[in-house]
C-alpha cells in the first residue's frame, strides 16, 4: 500500500473517529448543546421533598425528574442548593445514584452529576458512559459539559485504567469498482 493510500485511510479514519463519539480527552462539541437554553426554566419532581431553609437547601428523593428546556436529568436523589438572600435563587444541584441526562441527541449516565447553575457546567463522576443513538458510545470516569459553549471534555481515571474508551459505528461502505473505496 502506497504511503499517500495510507495517509488518506488514517485521515478518514480519525475524521470517522471523532465524528462518531461525542466527547473525547479534551474538548469537543455536544451537539444538542449548541442550542440548550440554560435560561430556561428548571421544572422538577420527586417522590418525596425535605426542605432544609437553614441550610438554604431542598432535598429530592426517589424517582427524581428534573427538565430545563429539552434536557433531562433523572437519579434517585438530588439536593438543591440555594440562595435565600433577596429573592431565593438556586446555584446548584447535586445528583446521585443512577444518574442519566438525556438531550435530543445523547444521552450521558454516570453515578454522580453536579449542575452549577451560576457557571453553567454540569459535571457528571462515574463510570460516566455516553451515548448517541446509533453512533456509538464513549466512556470514561469524569465528563465537564459547558452549557454556554456546548463544549464537552471526558477524562479518564478511575477503574478504567486513566483512559476514555470509545466504540463508534462507520458509515455503511458502498460497494464499487476495486481499488475506489
């Protein structure tokens, strides 16, 4: 094989690479957070809430189900954190246990997640594996996603080595004349 062919193959495969995974080592773009309005309003629901006003924080347990715009988080448990100064305004949450945040194109779980709402970065820990439908998955122990930008970084660490790991799915080949594809 020719060196230009293998130039062309190695290119076309790290295009495939980093099209087909949503998050790599470093910083890439969450599609469906290009157009996230992290000005939305935050709506939530649980089957049970503990308000704790002294320490300016609500507790949400079981079947927790939280909504801002069309991004979805889900766990069993998440502790809202709040500023009762003037007017009361929430500056975070933290949520745990079987954590997933779906978007209209992926979807991220993890086994702790942490939305600053003053920053407007979510940071899922975990065994933190990413999906889109179709295209892949890519996995690693600590995703940091910008809500203004759309920009996603994926770490490695934890169990899995210190590596974020990845499978995506080519496009289908096209069968046609040798030596052409």
């Amino acid at each position: 094989m020719s060196v230009i062919k293998r130039a062309v193959m190695a290119k076309s495969l790290l295009v495939l690479l980093l099209a087909g995974t949503t998050a790599v080592a470093g910083a890439q773009t969450v599609n469906s957070l290009k157009k996230h309005d992290s000005n939305a309003p935050v709506d939530f629901a649980a089957d049970r809430i503990e308000l704790q006003d002294r320490a300016d924080r609500a507790v949400l347990t079981g079947n927790v189900d939280v909504k801002q715009g069309d991004m979805r988080l889900r766990s069993a448990r998440l502790t809202i954190a709040y500023n009762s100064a003037a007017q009361t305004e929430v500056t975070r949450m933290d949520a745990s246990g079987g954590v997933v945040l779906t978007t209209a194109t992926e979807n991220a779980r993890s086994q702790y997640a942490i939305y600053d709402l003053r920053t407007r970065l979510v940071t899922m820990i975990g065994n933190v594996v990413i999906a889109r439908a179709g295209k892949g998955e890519t996995r690693g122990n600590r995703l940091v996603l910008n809500m203004n930008s759309g920009a996603a970084s994926l770490d490695g660490g934890g169990s899995g080595g210190g590596r974020v790991t990845g499978r995506f799915n080519p496009p289908p080949r096209t069968t046609g004349a040798p030596g052409k594809n």
